[in-house]
C-alpha cells in the first residue's frame, strides 16, 4: 500500500488493507507488515477477523484431498517432547498469557501488560548461548531489553522506556521444571540477574507485573503479555 | 467431517498438552485442510510443508481458540489458507501451471461438495456474491480460492494491476454492505 503510517489512514483504507489480507492479495511485505501491526493492535486483529468471518464461505467449496501418510508421521514426531512439570508450567503461564491478551484485546489496555517470555532451551541455543529480546509495552518504543547469555548463566536486563504500571512492580522469572523462580525486579536502572544453575531445555524467562515489591506468593500473579521477540545474537 | 463439539473438545484437549488429540483432529481434518492448501500451494512438497506447519502451530495455539468467536472448522482453515497464501507470497514467480483452469468456484458453492455445510452464512455470501459485476467477482472468487495475486488476476483479466486493485476494493466494499444488510 502506501507505507505511510498506518495510523494515519482512513478509516476505510484500514478497512480495505484487512479485506485484501482475508482475501489473500497483499503482498509479501504488507502481509508481514499487516500481522505485525495485528500483533500489536487489537483494533486492525479484529478488522481482519471480520473480514475472514464474512468470506469464510468460500472455503466450503473446495474440495478436500487426502494428505499422503508422511505429513502425518512428520507432524507427529515433530511434536516437540516436553517433560512433565515443565509442560505443566509453560502450559500455565501460556493460559495466563492468554488470557491477558484477551483481556487486553478488549480493553485496549494493551500497554498496562509488560512481559516476555524467552526460550533458554539449549536446544534451540545459538552458536555462544547469547540472546537478545527487545520488549514492547504496546507503543512504538522498546520497553526492555533483555540480553541472555545462557553460557555465563546471566541475564541483563535494561529498561529503556518501561514504567510499571502506577503502584505496581516489573518482576523476572525463570520457570523451569521446579516451577517458577523469581529472579528480580526489574528496576528503573539497568541490573544483571543471575539464572538458576539448571537452566532446563524449554525453560522460559518471563516479565510479569506485580504488586510493589514483587509477587507476594512467589509465583506470578500479575498481567503476562507476549511482546517480545526472541534474537539470537 | 466432524460435528463442532468433537473439534472444540479435542482443540480443548489439545490446549493442554494432548498428542494423541492432535492425531485425532488431524484424522479428522487434514484432507479438508489440504484441499485448501493445494488449491493455493500447488507445489505439493511444499503444500505439505505448510500443512505439517499449520497442525504444529495448532498445537501450540489450540488454546487461543474461543468458541465464542465461531465453529472450530473456519478457525482451523483459516490458518491454513493464511499460511498457504504465506508461502506462495514469499515467491516471486508463480509457481507450476494451474491443475485445472476455469474452475467454477461459485458453482461449487452453490452445489457444494461434502462439508461446505459446516460454513455459516453461505447463503448470505452467495447472495451478495451474485449482485457484484461477474468479473469483479471472479476476480474475488480466484484471490480466495486459488491464492492468486493481484498480478496473477492481471495477467489472467488482461488488465492493469491497478484496475484490478480498484476492481478488488469495489467488490469488498460491496460485499460488506451486501452482508451487513442482509445479516
């Protein structure tokens, strides 16, 4: 489209950019623009959902056809093998996080909602174990960045234009198969968080909002918001 | 095709963990899920491709699936048509030749094959499919249907890229007062 600022558009303009992503004739580049700004923006995630409802139709007059068994086989021993606890953990925090979108999506109180969730699984390390999350609150500017080094075991956090929400507190956690651990809070200045020693393949690292002074359970209980995105350096 | 409850509990199921649901629902769906992908993606290697990616992005996003927001079959095709369309986007070059030109796609809606039941408002869509100008339709129609891009519709309708951009926007708009009015 134009590349201008999407936010400058008008309103029917907006509405055609969702039409023509449902439809499927963005290309590439505004495809990706598209979801990238639905990620963020509850109001253009909804332009495109209505849009998908009223030509969802169409998709019943295509015929089905058979896959041939090895996507299946594929599929199935793709699914990635998770232990127990840990499943249980990450599977919590996901609804939590869920829910928070949810609850965001409705109440445009996207920004109230700072979090991150960071794969250290070794799996999936880079070459040296480092890497770099750029948080976003909701607005155009990084929030945080946190740098992980899973060699060193440490993780430096850096606030850039985070605010905690009025009377609340950034806390960090690392959930690994032992459940959550809380790590620190994140404060105005920039800090250097040690991770546990046993940093577990598909443990994540995660940013909640608090209550001042940090969870008073030692568990999370506040807003957790996916918005980061994971580097490796 | 599976009735709406069978997929809301495995997609439930599956929100927490359950493989084996997965599998289920994969039984159940996947030949309609590959239909769309194969219409869009004719490469199969790669429509299979996209396949696998749409069934472990439903694994991992089977709990963001809210009944509220509609039945679980347009949800699940919806990630599959937007993933097929995804990877025949990242080309340049459209791929292979059309497997069979001219398909009737209105025609097959209206004497639908097994399964366009389970999709809500047909009748509506028709409806207001039928009141746009037969071209601007089929144009409509082939960008959904078979993931064509603007420039394919072009070289299809001999026209330029822009006639078929403002052809496109006519049509939708069209379409969302049609809907609206008649729902």
């Amino acid at each position: 489209m134009s590349g201008g600022r999407p936010g400058m558009e008008p309103t029917s303009e907006r509405d055609m950019r969702a039409a023509e992503y449902a439809l499927g004739t963005l290309d590439a580049q505004d495809r990706a623009a598209l979801q990238r700004e639905a990620s963020q923006d509850p109001a253009t995630a909804s332009r495109i959902d209505e849009w998908e409802r009223r030509l969802a139709p169409l998709m019943g007059a295509v015929p089905p056809v058979a896959p041939p068994p090895r996507v299946r086989e594929a599929l199935l021993r793709a699914l990635p093998d998770v232990g127990g606890a840990a499943r249980d953990e990450l599977r919590q925090l996901r609804r939590q996080m869920r829910r928070w979108q949810v609850a965001a999506a409705g109440s445009g109180l996207l920004a109230a909602g700072l979090a991150l969730f960071v794969a250290v699984g070794s799996s999936r390390s880079p070459a040296g174990g480092r890497y770099l999350a750029v948080v976003q609150g909701g607005g155009a500017l990084p929030a945080l960045i946190v740098r992980v080094d899973t060699q060193t075991g440490l993780a430096q956090v850096r606030p850039v234009g985070a605010d905690a929400p009025a009377g609340r507190s950034l806390e960090l956690w690392y959930v690994g198969a032992e459940g959550a651990k809380p790590l620190g809070l994140v404060g105005a200045a920039p800090s250097q968080v040690k991770l546990p020693q046993v940093t577990a393949p598909d443990g994540v690292i995660a940013v909640s909002v608090e209550p001042p002074g940090g969870s008073p359970s030692g568990q999370p209980t506040g807003p957790v918001v996916y918005t980061g995105k994971l580097i490796a350096e | 095709m599976a009735d709406d409850a069978t997929l809301r509990r495995l997609l439930a199921e599956i929100a927490r963990g359950g493989a084996d649901q997965l599998a289920e629902l994969y039984d159940l769906t996947s030949p309609k899920l590959y239909g769309l992908i194969l219409r869009i993606q004719r490469d199969r290697a790669l429509a299979e491709d996209v396949l696998q990616d749409v069934y472990l992005r439903i694994w991992q996003a089977a709990g963001a699936y809210r009944p509220e927001a509609g039945p679980p079959l347009p949800w699940l095709c919806t990630i599959a048509r937007n993933r097929a369309i995804d990877s025949v986007r990242r080309k340049v070059e459209h791929q292979g030749p059309e497997l069979d030109h001219g398909e009737d796609w209105v025609a097959r809606l209206i004497d639908p094959h097994d399964g366009a039941a389970d999709f809500l408002d047909r009748n509506a869509l028709l409806a207001c499919l039928g009141r746009l100008d037969p071209m601007h339709r089929d144009c409509v129609v082939l960008a959904y249907c078979e993931g064509q891009s603007r420039e394919d519709l072009a070289r299809h309708f001999d026209r330029p890229v822009n006639t078929i951009k403002t052809w496109l926007h006519r049509s939708l708009a069209g379409l969302k007062t049609c809907l609206e009015a008649v729902s």
